[in-house]
C-alpha cells in the first residue's frame, strides 16, 4: 500500500478515536472560569438598568434681561461627573435637549444633583459663578428633567413631561418665558430679549437693490421679494422705521 494512503488511514482513525472520546464525555465545551463577584456585581448592575428610565436633559429660563451658561453633576458618585449643561439664551423655553439621564421608574428620596452656572447679558459675562446643590423633586413616572432660572439667581429643578406652556408642565409658573414676560413688562422689553433671526448686515440696502436697473427682474419679482423681506424684518424688531431704514437705505456693497 503506497505512503500515502497508509497517512491517509491513519489520519482516518484518529478522527474516529477523537469523536469516540467527544461522544463519551458528552460532547460538551469546557466552560471559562468566572468570578463570582462579577457576576454578582453585573446581574446587581443589569437589575438596576431595569428599575431605571433613560430621559432628556432640558432648560428653561425665565430672565429677560440675562442668559445662563450652566452645567449640571450627579452627586451620587465621587467624584461628581457632568451629565448636563447648556447655553439657555433670555426667555429661552426649552428644547435644547440633551441626552441622557437615567432616573428611576420609581422616584426614591436623595437623588442628589449639583448646579454650576454664571450669567450674561447682551454686552458681558458676569464674574460671579453660582453653585447650588438639589434633589431631585418627587415625580409619578419619569419624564425629561429641566432645570429652570428665574431672576434673582432663582433656580428650579423639574421633572416633566411638557414644556412650560403645556398642561403637564410641572414649573411653579405655567407660562412660557415670553407669556411670563409680557405679563410683567412692556412687549418691546420683552421683545428685545428674544434672539433675532433677520440679519440686518446682509439684507442693507435689498429694497434699494431690488429697484435698481441690474437687478434680475426677468426672474424674481422684486416688489414681492421686498415685502416678504421687510415682513421677517417687522417679526423680529417690531419697528417699521428701523426697518426701512435697513432695506431702503444703501444698498450694501
């Protein structure tokens, strides 16, 4: 019998012998060693993310006259990580979301958070840096957690399932910042606050454009362009003057 074949056999029982000895023991893999300990701490760390709820982190804030820069920790751990922060513009009100925090399913007491955060106004950041420990308020089921700024270095913490305005909003004051506002100063106060869309530097000059002779008339009508340009103007400045004074003055070069 050639070499060959004779290796070819040989090979041939020793597959045999092995699955023989496989079959007698059942066939089963070695299992890994494990540390009990681990498991323990892993099943403990798996039982938790189930009594838990993984929500947003969202602000609000009720000053007309400041923004807020903010971050927020978790106390529940040394030493506290940052699980939040923003930049919440004036009357900002909310959906900026951040994700996420986990609460629980079930509110318990001491859930501890600590607040960082200073303020700004159009022309300065202030110096002083405002630091403010809470817990987080009893709440039936979990939902986003805002943290809320009032004047007077006021500071709410809220869990909720809608935004100020809302009828599941859970804030001390139910109404959204410009509602809130209005209600305590005159609109253009309040309106001086609010961020502005229409920017002036580019739109100088573009009625004054749209009536002169290069401008594409084959293609756009400009009086209609003009109109709905000087509309966006009037929602953000409410001051026809002004306005006009921006599109109808020189045309920007």
């Amino acid at each position: 019998m050639p070499k060959t074949d004779i290796s070819l056999m040989r090979a041939h029982v020793m597959f045999m012998l092995l699955c023989l000895v496989a079959a007698l023991v059942g066939c089963k893999p070695v299992a890994p060693m494990t540390n009990v300990g681990a498991s323990a701490s892993s099943a403990h760390a798996n039982h938790a993310a189930d009594a838990n709820s993984s929500v947003m982190s969202d602000s609000v804030n009720y000053m007309h006259d400041r923004g807020v820069k903010y971050t927020l920790y978790d106390l529940s751990t040394t030493p506290p990580p940052a699980i939040g922060g923003s930049i919440v513009d004036m009357l900002g009100t909310g959906g900026e979301k951040g994700c996420c925090l986990s609460l629980p399913k079930t509110w318990r007491p001491g859930i501890k958070l600590r607040l960082v955060w200073d303020e700004a106004d159009r022309q300065q950041t202030y110096p002083e840096k405002y630091t403010r420990d809470f817990e987080v308020p009893k709440y039936d089921e979990p939902a986003d957690l805002y943290v809320v700024f009032y004047p007077k270095n006021e500071v709410e913490i809220v869990v909720s399932k809608g935004e100020p305005g809302h009828p599941d909003w859970k804030g001390r004051v139910k109404e959204t910042p410009w509602e809130s506002c209005l209600a305590h100063h005159e609109r253009k106060v309040c309106k001086r606050a609010t961020a502005k869309l229409f920017d002036t530097e580019s739109f100088q000059g573009y009625c004054t454009y749209t009536k002169e002779a290069d401008y594409p008339k084959e293609n756009y009508d400009g009086e209609l362009l003009c109109t709905a340009v000087m509309h966006q103007c009037m929602q953000d400045y409410e001051d026809e003057p002004f306005c006009k004074g921006i599109l109808w003055g020189p045309r920007r070069k």
